[in-house]
C-alpha cells in the first residue's frame, strides 16, 4: 500500500467494490457512474450498466459526462426510449442495485436534490430536482448513495423527501409497498453507513484508513450511532488506484 | 405532411405567446438553434417543458420568456446547477417562474399519455416522496381489478414540441439516431411540431437505431446544420463540453447574462 | 443470463402442465418448432395466450394441450378459419376449451402492463361492443383528473413465453429485425422465456429495425434453424403460403389431423 | 367500358374508388386491402397505408397475403410494435380512414366477426374474433366496410357486436363518446350503402351497373331502404379493372 490516494479516491474505490455480488446498476451521473466504470474495469467485468437514458449494458471506454453522453449509446447492447426503460426495465424490478448521489441524505437514508429551505415556494437553494431518482430509489433491488460526508449533507431530515429511503425507520418501506430494500449502503469519503438491522438508522460500519471517528461524528448532522464492531476499510490498492486515474484520465 | 420551412418561418408561424412548449432532448439531440429563435423571436409568456431543461432553458428562462417551467431535473449537465433558473425561481428575476414538478417516470409517461390519446398515465411512482404535495397532478388510483394503489398523472399536450434529428428527407420524413429520448412522444403528443434537421435528404437510408416520424406526423421541418450545438448529434459532431462549462460564469451573472442576451438578440448595450 | 439449451431440454425445463404460456408471433417469426415440441412432449391444462393464434395453436388445441385460449384474433392468415380451435369451442372436441377473448388493442396493453409491472393498463376500447360482457377482464376506470371513464384491462404474465427471432449471440443477446410485434412486451412480462434462434453467432452486428433483447431478460436460448417455418424470418426464409393452404384440410377433419398428430409425435396408428 | 367484370372486381374498384379523399388508412386485410393497393395504383398514389402489424407507410409491390406479410415491412417508411400502432398511432385518431370487412353487418353498421348464433358459449359457428377492428372503428375518422351482400351477412341485427356502428342508431356514437364518425360507406359486389343521415340507418345509395334493385332487396336481411336519387355506380375503367388484375396476377 505504497501509493498515496485522496479522499474522493479512497470513497470512489468503496463505492466500486460494493458493486460485487450486483449483477445490473442502474446508475445515477457523477460519483456513482465512475464507482460503476471502476468496478467493471476491475473487479466486475460482467456488471451490467443502465442509465435513464434508455442505454442498457453501456460499457463506455471514459467517464461519460452526462447520462445522455454518445459513448453509452454506442457501447450498449440496446439503446432504448427512455419511456420503456423507465417502465419496462426499472419499475418491474429487473434492476439489482440503484447507484444514486444526494444533496442531503438524512439519518434514514432519504434523499433531497430538490430544495434546500423549509419553504418549497421560497428556497434557500433551489436544487435541480429530482430525476429518475424516486423510482430508481423505490424499484432496484437496493439502493447505494455515494456523497462527501459533511453536516449540511448529513441532516437529522431532509428539508424535501425526493426520493425515499426508510422514511422514518423500519417497516415504512413495507407499509407503502415499495418493493425494493432501498438504501443498504452509504459511501462516503470518510467511511461506509449502513442502516441497523433493527431501526433502518444510517450507523457507520466502516471507517476508511486514517480516518477519526471524531472526524465522521462531527460531519455527521445527526448523532452518528457506530457499529460495535467498526472496521476499517482496505485502502485502494495500486490496480484500483491506477485504473481509476486511467479512467479519469480519458475523460479529462 | 410536413412543411420545409425556415427555422425563422417555423417559429414565427407555430410557436405564439401564452404557448405551452416543449423542446425535448435527453443530453443528445438538444434543439438549442430553436430555443434561441423563439428567444430571438421574444416569445413571452410560455409555460416550457422538459424533463431536462439545460442551457437552452436557462437562456429562455433568463430572457424572460417562460412564465412556468414543467420539468423533472434542471441542471447543466456535467457541470452544476442553471443559474438563470435558480435566480428565477429563488428571486423572480427577471420574472417569476411557476415550476411544475415530477420525477423523469412521471414526465416520460405523461408524454406517453399525450401520444397516445389518454387523459391520464399509470406508473408505480412517487410513493413516500414529498412531490406529490406540492401539485394536483399526481393522483392516486386504485386497480380495478387488484385493489392495489398506483400512481396517476396527466397528460402532456404541448402546443408544440420542438425537437432536432439528424435527417429528413424532401417529403419531411424524419430520420433520428443514437439516444432518441422520449423525442417520439413529445412529438406526437403535441398540437404542433417543428423539427430541425442536420440536413435534408433525397433518401432516407435506414440506419441501425434509427427511430423514423413519418412526414404527416410533423408540422414543420427546418433544416438547420449545427441546430444542437454545443449539444451533440451522433453522426454529425461531438458535444462541446467547453461550452457547457463557460455557460456557467455567464449564467451566474445577472449582468454577463445580458450581455450574451443582447448579443443574441441584435440589441446595442 | 440466458442459458443456451436445445429446444427439447428448454420446452421440457421450463414448459409445465398446467403453465400459462404465450407463443407471441405477428405472422412472422411464428415459434412453430417450440409448438410443436410442446406436443410432441404432451404438456396438458395449458392456458395458451396469443393475439392472432394461428395453425400452430390449432395444432396445440387439436393435440389437447391446452384448456384455455386468451386470444384477439384466431385464424389461418390468408386461409380461413381454424378448424380445431373451431371444434373445440363449439364441440369441446378432443377437451373443452374455455376462451378469454379481447380485441388486439386490448391483448398489446396487457402484455405492456404485464412487461411494466403493472396490474392493469388503460386504453380506449371495447366502448359500444358485446365483449366486455363476456369477460370479467374488462372494466370501466375513471381519469382522476378529467373524469373520463375509460377502459381497463389486467396485466398478462405468462409462466412462460415463447418466440423466435434470427439471432442470438454465444451470451444469450438475442436480436429480431421485421415485424417485431409484441414480442418484446411479451417476453418481458413472462416469468420464464425461450428464445428460438435460427442462428447463434459470435457477434450481432447492428441491424436497420433490429430490436435487442439483452441475455439477462431472457431464461434460454435455443438454436433452431427453420424455428418460424411455415411462417417467415425476414432474412433467412419466406413464408411457405402452400402449407397454410395445405393446413385447411388437415385441421378440417379430425381424422386427417390424428394422423398428422400420430406423424407428429412418433405415434403408429 | 368493353372489359367484362365480375361482381368482386366492380367491388374492389367502387372500394377502392371510395379513398379518393383520404390522407392515411388503416387497413384490414382480405377486400380492404385489395381495393386500398388498388387504390394507391390508380388515383391516389399518396395514400397513406397503416397496418397493425405496425407498418406506417406500407407500399407494397404486391398484395400482401397476410397482416404481417414482410412486403409490408420491406416498404414501409417506419415499423413500430403492435403496442405502438394501437396506442400512439390509432387511439389518438391520427388515421383519416378505417377500412373494415364482416362477417356479419346490421342495418346500423355495426360489425360482427365472433360468433354466429345467439348463444356465445355454444356458438353456430366461431368466427375468427375481433383482432384490431373494435378500436379501428371506434377512432378512425371514419370507416368504410367492404363485403359480398347476402342475407346471411346483412342482417337486422348481429349476434354479436364485435366492432360498434352506429348501434341503434343516430346518436348512439355520441352519447359513447366515441371520437371517429362510424361507418360512413359500405361497399358490396351489388352496390354502395351509406347511412341515412336523420336516422344512420344503411340505406342503399348507389348500384352497380347492370344490378337490379330486387337483387339487392333480397340479399338484404332487414328491409332495405333505398335512396330517392339511386345512382349507378359507373363501370370500371380498363385501367382500373388492368391495375387490379395485375395486382392479383403478382400476389398469385
């Protein structure tokens, strides 16, 4: 483990290799969409690719840019009408594992990208909304969030419920019929949540190498519970490390 | 059957104040030479939609042309946030913007409901989210046949839709490719449609995923070489992602913002 | 992932008595092989599903495979009626055979709310016509935002569908090109499906029309070479209109058909 | 007018004569589809063909044998899925003209092709069933049907209302909501019916040449109603009764 690496890198790499056992990845743009390349390009090479632009099995040589980005349509096994991938491909449940960032996330795993403020009619900060993320979040098998941990971001509740997590603990999912487990796991650049069995509350599990508790607790906007048995992360190894700066090399 | 008109013409005879517009692409295809016609063109008034108002939106929304925007994610891809659309909707500058608001299921099958001729849609979706609250166009029904409680939203009829495809051939027979988007439902659901075209054709070669509009389907085609930059046309030229990230520093600033304005209407500061 | 079998292990793997199962096909790229080997293995109590059940489900019904048709048009295309489909419903001969009948409208929105994991899906149907009378599958719905009465009509899942398309790749991607129909619905909304291929390639070169169904939404993949015959695969055979023809006097008479069934399945008379 | 004719030949031409005005056609196979090629052959070279085998646009060399006949595909200008034609293409009544056969027709021009006799779980005879016509006829701007006139077919009343005509008469259509106008045109080997305008009953407007009004009365199974200003169909032309022949000779 000779190789320095970042903080963004350390939580790309997580995010990565919690695409293991996920068979298709319905992937949100930005951190989650290079998680998804790095893990195809290391670990998962069979990891099937959709993106809400109707690109099913994308397998794009760079970091696409947006989710509409010509290099997904032409390394896909189909390219499909966005109506039918929303509606014959997500909402069935066909999807293993939704791959999602968040503006704020609460405590519950619920997701805000729509306004921050009290007031929906008169935001604070009006975000861009919510895209395919309420039923990418209520239909995949789970749902995996990758964000940079700090207390703006990490709210005892969300200021708008875009899309569901655990509402407001365990059994709300069951009670509204969302058939998917949602949210199971949380990537951040300090460590790795995950929701406790018994209250779906967010609880660190994994603290990444070098990294304070301390330092989670405080950019934690709720009283952040601990996993009794904390462990700690493997750092990135030099392959990850390299494919990763490959990938975002070829993108740059 | 289609006309083959100019993109001046086209506008000018199909788009009117007080419109509900919506000028549709998903990244790829964005019918941003249209967009700024109708700004050219001071259309006012028009309630736009999009499932993805980008750069093309901002430009609209800051020139004061929407007075309501119905959408379910604004931003500038790859970038960050629509500078324009915030300062309307958080300062209602230069006028307020009204938004209607759902997720892309919800607005690709409201376009859906449009083509086909339905009043409403049928999807499992929003369900615990905080959307529903903030419109009365997202309803619960209740299967007849299982009891289960679904999610109902209207349908999308725009005035016109505005969309850009590779080619059309002289009849107006329209030929797109690569990431086709819910461009085919936006079209057909609307009253009227223009479509802008990379060049007009005497033969339209069928093409691996190529989705075709049959000429009596559009109202108007205009051929407009480039018509989607800085977006992207597979086949014709690259996105130019430099744009995309110098629209930001104009968007931000009220006055950098006009100036562009100015530039694009033929206005002396 | 689809698994690559022979057609016999995939009928017999995933085809049970008593299954719903859908042959889809749209005149073209008709799975008669998979039909046939379905007889030949006397799967029995099946409740058939197909818009246009043709001479193969007059083959399955003659053979006494199935106990149910859900159907919108049953007929041999371009010939007449279908003779053991007749006798069984009006003679129950060689069993009754209960119907669920639709219009074609109808039976494509089941199979779309089937492939959306919807319930039910919603259409402007049967309005006026005795066939909702004969069918508890068929119901008024009210629009919750104009309210319209429209029509509903519940979701088809099969246990298993079936058709056949030209291509499949070693990983189980399969790819038709044509009249595609509602094969894709059709699969999608399947619990279990077989795809019969005239050929399995190394790689599916992008087709002009060609639709893709990725290898993990299909459960297997079977080479069959002349799977459609007597039907079609554009690109591959033409349609044998002689043995559609030839077909009427086979299904007219029941002594006819036992001998073809008896030559069908290696039974001596 | 020296080229002898037969009775079906004079039918497919006044059918086909009848698309005069019309832009687009949905077209159901067997006699429509005959007289809607001839169509495009002789007058109206633009006439846009749609068949719900999802071909728009169809321009077929011969005449096609099936729905689904691949000459259909080969020159159509797009091929969509069966869902399509009916949702996007037929429901919203983009299709100026429906174009029908029957089994069995009433004096209010409503369609039966499910059973004959009174009882549908012990039918005389099973016919094919509805296939795309309930919904042809219900949103076509308006619809024309084609058939050989016997008192068999034309009845009082159908056993069966597979596809809905005008009912029970005027105003029937209208109080369902039905968008399109109904049947406007019946075309027979004997002559043309159209409905009367006070009452939608079909109402015998015009006869072929050399056909006595007496034939027409008994091949009609309700007491037929004729028009005070009967008029003859005119003859086939030579280049009508060429293109036809031609027509069948090629789809031999």
């Amino acid at each position: 483990m000779s190789t320095e690496y970042t903080a963004d890198e350390m939580m790309s790499v997580a995010a990565a290799r919690a695409l293991a056992g996920g068979k298709s990845c319905f992937v949100g743009i930005g951190l989650p969409s290079k998680a998804a390349n790095l893990a195809r390009r290391t670990h998962a090479p069979d990891l099937n690719l959709i993106y809400e632009s109707g690109c099913l099995g994308a397998k794009p040589a760079r970091l696409p840019l947006s989710i509409g980005d010509g290099e997904l349509a032409d390394t896909a096994d189909a390219v499909v009408s966005v109506p039918e991938v929303f509606n014959y491909w997500l909402q069935p449940g066909r999807i293993d594992v939704g791959f999602l960032g968040a503006a704020q996330l609460d405590k519950f795993g619920n997701i805000n990208t729509t306004v921050i403020g009290s007031d929906y009619h008169d935001p604070k900060v009006r975000l861009p909304g919510a895209g395919g993320a309420p039923e990418i979040a209520a239909s995949c098998g789970e749902v995996f969030i990758v964000l940079r941990q700090n207390p703006r971001a990490f709210v005892e509740k969300v200021d708008f419920v875009t899309s569901f997590g655990h509402g407001t603990g365990k059994g709300d999912r069951e009670r509204l019929g969302l058939p998917g487990r949602g949210p199971t796991l949380v990537v951040t650049d300090l460590g790795l949540l995950r929701p406790d069995p018994d209250t779906a509350e967010l609880t660190l599990t994994e603290l990444h190498p070098g990294v304070e508790l301390d330092r989670v607790v405080a950019a934690t906007g709720w009283k952040l519970k601990v996993a009794e048995d904390l462990k700690t992360t493997p750092a990135p190894t030099d392959e990850e490390l390299q494919v990763l700066r490959d990938l975002e090399k070829a993108s740059a | 059957m289609a006309e083959l008109l100019s993109l001046e013409e086209a506008v000018a005879r199909l788009v009117h104040d007080g419109d509900t517009v919506a000028l549709e692409g998903f990244t790829h295809l964005i019918p941003v030479a249209a967009g700024q016609e109708i700004i050219r063109q001071r259309k006012r008034d028009l309630t736009l939609v999009r499932m993805t108002p980008d750069i093309v939106y901002d430009q609209l929304i800051g020139a004061g042309c929407a007075r309501k925007l119905i959408f379910s994610w604004g931003g500038n891809p790859g970038v960050g946030s629509l500078h324009r659309f915030r300062d309307a909707v958080q300062h209602d500058w230069p006028v307020p913007l009204e938004i209607e608001e759902h997720s892309h299921a919800g607005m690709a099958n409201r376009y859906v409901a449009g083509a086909s001729g339905l009043p409403f849609a049928v999807l499992r979706g929003y369900t615990g989210t905080d959307l529903p609250a903030q419109t009365d166009t997202i309803k619960p029904i209740t299967c007849p046949f299982t009891g289960e409680q679904l999610t109902a939203v209207p349908a999308l009829n725009p005035d016109v839709t505005i969309v850009h495809a590779q080619r059309a051939d002289r009849a107006g027979n329209v030929q797109m490719w690569g990431i086709t988007g819910v461009q085919k439902e936006a079209v057909l659901a609307a009253k009227r449609s223009i479509v802008t075209v990379e060049e007009v054709v005497d033969e339209l070669e069928p093409r691996p995923g190529a989705v075709v509009l049959p000429s009596w389907a559009v109202t108007a085609v205009a051929e407009v070489p480039g018509g989607a930059k800085p977006s992207y046309a597979a086949g014709y030229y690259e996105r130019d992602n430099a744009a995309y990230q110098a629209w930001d520093a104009v968007g931000r600033d009220r006055e950098e913002f006009t100036k562009w304005l100015n530039e694009l209407t033929g206005v002396k500061a």
